[in-house]
C-alpha cells in the first residue's frame, strides 16, 4: 500500500501544485502595489500579448480558464480603472472584444520590472537553460492535453 501513497504520478502533481501555489504568493503582493489582483494582472498580460492588444471576451476567458461571467466581471473592473476598453466585433454583432488601453500598457509596463524579477529570483533563475527549456515543453505538452482551448484567438488577427 505504501507504495501507491509513493507513485511518482501523485508527486509530480503535488510538486506541480506547491510549486504553482508558492509562486503565486509571492506575485500577488507585487500586483498588489500596483492596485491589480494576480487576475487583473493576468488579463492585461494576456491582452497586451495579442494581435493589437485585444481578445474576444470568449477567447480571453477560454486563456484564463475564468468563466465568460468572470471575464465580463475582470473586464467591468479594467474597463472602471481605464485599463481596458470593450469594442464590438465588426463581423458578429453578438461578439465583443477586450482591447488594452494605452493606461492599460502603462501599468503593465510598471509592474513587469518587479514581477520579472520575482520570476527570475524564484523560478528561472533557479533553472540551467536547459532545465528550462525542458520544462517549457513538458507545460506546453500537458496544457495542450488538458486545456487546448488555453491559445483560443491567439494566431486570430483582429479586425
């Protein structure tokens, strides 16, 4: 029976787990400062990453693994702070995009400095190069697996 408590399989998803957990910690007293929630934070980054900084509001949730609700509610709260904008799709009435703004890029150009550096101190810096780029593959081979939806409207142009 021990050996089933043991099996590499429930230790590699606790140590993925921890690992996700403890960064996160540390990121969100850094967002904090600059007046974002980590998924705020996530939210602009995701934007500001996209053909002219914008997504379809399904698109960002489908990359957040929020729910379209939780989405509008992100986006209500950019959108409140001048972060983000909403702009309707030209070809389907039904859909919205977020768009980054250019307060929106200002912040983030704020916060990167520090996160940036929270990433380095307590993730890649910690990694050879090639440590990391094994890792880099395995995490995309796995979220492909499990969230193929996570680059929804990444390779779409914006209209």
């Amino acid at each position: 029976m021990t050996q089933l408590f043991d099996d590499p399989r429930i230790t590699a998803t606790g140590l993925l787990a921890e690992a996700f957990t403890g960064l996160t910690a540390r990121f969100a007293a850094q967002f904090a400062e600059h007046g974002l929630s980590p998924v705020e934070f996530e939210v602009i980054l995701r934007l500001a990453r996209s053909s002219g900084r914008r997504l379809r509001m399904t698109d960002l949730a489908a990359q957040t693994s929020l729910s379209t609700s939780g989405v509008t509610r992100v986006v209500d709260r950019l959108e409140r702070d001048g972060l983000v904008q909403r702009v309707a799709c030209p070809t389907d009435r039904r859909s919205w995009y977020a768009v980054l703004t250019e307060a929106g890029v200002t912040r983030l150009r704020d916060v990167l400095p520090g996160h940036l550096e929270l990433i380095e101190r307590w993730f890649t810096g910690l990694l050879t190069e090639s440590q990391l780029t094994a890792l880099l593959e395995a995490l995309r081979v796995v979220r492909d697996a499990v969230r193929p939806e996570a680059a929804a409207g990444a390779q779409q142009s914006p209209a």
